[in-house]
C-alpha cells in the first residue's frame, strides 16, 4: 500500500444516486476514495439512495456503506452525518450532489468538519466551503460566490476523478488499442437513469436505420427487462450484432474493447478522453451543457442534442453515419488527462490546515 505523504485517517462520502438520478455522483467519488485508501484510510459512503451493484462495489474495494434515513439536505441529514463522523473520528466530508445547501454544509463546518464540496455548475453558492472540486474543462469561468478566506479550488482537467478500474484498462491495453477484428465494436452508454431510456431507443432506429457495415453493438443500458427486450426488437434484422454486458462486466475493459463510443456528456466523457477513444456525445440534460460545449469548441468529439435525436429523422442518420465513419477509425484519441486527479484532491485535502474552518 502507497503510504507516501501524509497519512489519511477516515473519509466520510456523502453521496446518492438510484433509478432516476443514475449513480454518477456514487461512481465519480470512489475515484477520491480509491486514492484515500491507497493512503492507508479509510472510507465510509453514506447515501440516503443507492443501489445494489454499487454495495457490491464498496464491498469489493474493501469500503463501507451506511444508509441516511433523513431527506436528502435537511437538517436530519447533516445531523446524521456529523455524528458518523464524530463516530468514526472523520475530519472530511466530500459531499457530492445538487441537494446540499449552504445551510447543511454549514452545518458540517460549525461541528469542526473540513467539507470538500464536488459542484459542476456553482449554483450552490454562497461557498463557504474548504475546497471545492469542479473537473470539468471550464470550471474556472463558472460564477463562484467564495466567501471562505482560505477555501482551496480545483478546477479543470486536471482533477478528473478517473477511477483504478479505468486507469488499469489505459495500462492493460498499452501499448496500443485492442484489435478490434473484422467486425467493428460500438459501445453506447449513456448512464443507468430512467430518464436516458428513450435516448437508448433513439440510437438503436439510428443505428438499425444505417445501411453501412455490420458492426459489434453493445447497449450498457439499464439492466430492465423491456428496455433490453425494445432495443433489441429495434435492432432485429439490422446488421448490428447486439450484445449486452453483464451486470458484472468490468467497466474498464467495456470502454477498453470499444472502437467507437456513444456516450452522454456525463463523468464517463472523461474516462473516454483518459482511454484516448474516439466518440460521439449526447447532451442529456442541462448540467451537461459545459462539457458539451467543451467537446463542440475542441473537436474532441460530435455532440448531439438528445431532444434533436428524438424529433429529427435527419438528425439520427447524422449520428448514424459519425459512428459508421468513425468506428473503424485507425490510432489513439488525444491526450488531454493525465489520470493523476484523484491523486491531486487527496494530496490537496491532507495539506489543508488543521484545526477546523
């Protein structure tokens, strides 16, 4: 175990995510505990909302769940988690999530906790935080209202929460991508929410609809019986070769075997570009819309609006086309993140001052 620096005690994760909301704020957050524990820490998730895959990933890592029975942000919620902390002698909460106003990280901070606080679109303001993590690309352009003398900021890429199992993917695949045989392989994964279960339609009648070659296509959909069964039906009598991973699948070698992705603007834009693998993005929502316009501006990746996919015929032969285009596409992606950022935040949290806010 990597004990260089300081040493990490424990880490409470206050973090949700379930059927609607997808587990994007559980699974980008194991990247900093994953790094807090490689400092000999240890790490407890509390979540009022999670699912069971994500236990049997805590379990794996060797990390520890609780659950909240308070409301998402309220005062029973702060209370809960100020007293695990004082329970199991914790100085930082990361809090992850659009719910946890000033008021509940104020909370924390007058019951002497250090609050990391993981903010995409700084509309949780005023921050009074001790450091706040943005890793996306334009975070820095973003309207923070700071009002903490010594509060710590990162920003930018070279804070993207890259998790082990990606990391070693980059590795296990070096020098070069996998060969990807005669068939090309297609992945489209746009998070585990019920919201993305129409989009997945959208893409497979554009997909079904395109007379290229036949390719490999691999849905990392939701796991319910009827979104599976209508993908497939869409498909039926397509060239594509359908497939979907197990609910047990690694996540790594999923991107790492891909040729192509089809991806929503989300955390795994991030573990794309890390993975040097070509795709296209879908913007989903509007907490999309930074990176979205990020990838537009740099030519990393086609966007795609997933209203447009849903109204516009014209629009769906376009994705169509880009991945038929672009799925056999020779070489590496380009080179923008590092993997280092988990490493960064740790390091940034056990230099802060002690001695409270």
């Amino acid at each position: 175990m990597n004990r260089q620096g300081p040493a990490a005690q424990t880490l409470i994760i206050r973090a949700d995510g379930g059927p609607v909301t997808g587990a994007g704020h559980l699974m980008r957050t194991l990247a900093i505990a994953e790094s807090w524990k490689r400092r000999g820490g240890e790490v407890f998730y509390l979540s009022a909302e999670t699912t069971a895959s994500f236990h049997d990933n805590l379990e794996r890592r060797g990390m520890r769940f609780m659950a909240i029975a308070a409301d998402i942000g309220s005062d029973a919620d702060a209370r809960e988690t100020i007293a695990l902390a004082k329970k199991h002698e914790a100085e930082w909460i990361v809090a992850d999530g659009y719910s946890f106003a000033p008021a509940w990280r104020a909370a924390l901070a007058g019951a002497g906790l250090k609050v990391l606080l993981v903010d995409d679109l700084a509309q949780v303001g005023p921050y009074r935080d001790d450091i706040v993590l943005n890793p996306n690309p334009r975070a820095a352009a973003l309207d923070y209202r700071f009002e903490h003398e010594g509060a710590v900021f990162l920003f930018g890429l070279d804070y993207a929460l890259i998790r082990d199992e990606i990391r070693n993917a980059r590795v296990d695949a070096a020098p070069g991508p996998e060969p990807q045989g005669p068939t090309p392989r297609i992945l489209v994964t746009l998070g585990g929410s019920e919201i993305v279960s129409k989009t997945y339609l959208h893409i497979a009648a554009a997909l079904a609809a395109s007379k290229g070659e036949g390719v490999e296509l691999t849905f990392a959909c939701p796991g319910e019986p009827g979104l599976r069964k209508n993908i497939a039906a869409i498909l039926a009598g397509s060239r594509c070769e359908l497939r979907f991973p197990a609910r047990d699948a690694g996540w790594g070698r999923e991107l790492a075997r891909a040729g192509f992705i089809v991806t929503g603007c989300g955390g795994s834009v991030f573990e794309i570009l890390f993975l040097r693998k070509h795709f296209a993005a879908i913007a989903l929502a509007d907490n999309q819309r930074l990176v979205a316009d990020y990838l537009a501006a740099s030519r990393f990746a086609r966007c795609f609006e997933a209203a447009a996919l849903a109204a516009d015929e014209e629009t769906r032969a376009l994705l169509a086309a880009e991945t038929q285009a672009a799925s056999g596409r020779a070489g590496p992606g380009p080179d923008v993140i590092d993997g280092k950022g988990p490493e960064r935040i740790v390091e940034a949290m056990l230099k802060f001052p002690s001695g409270g806010n």
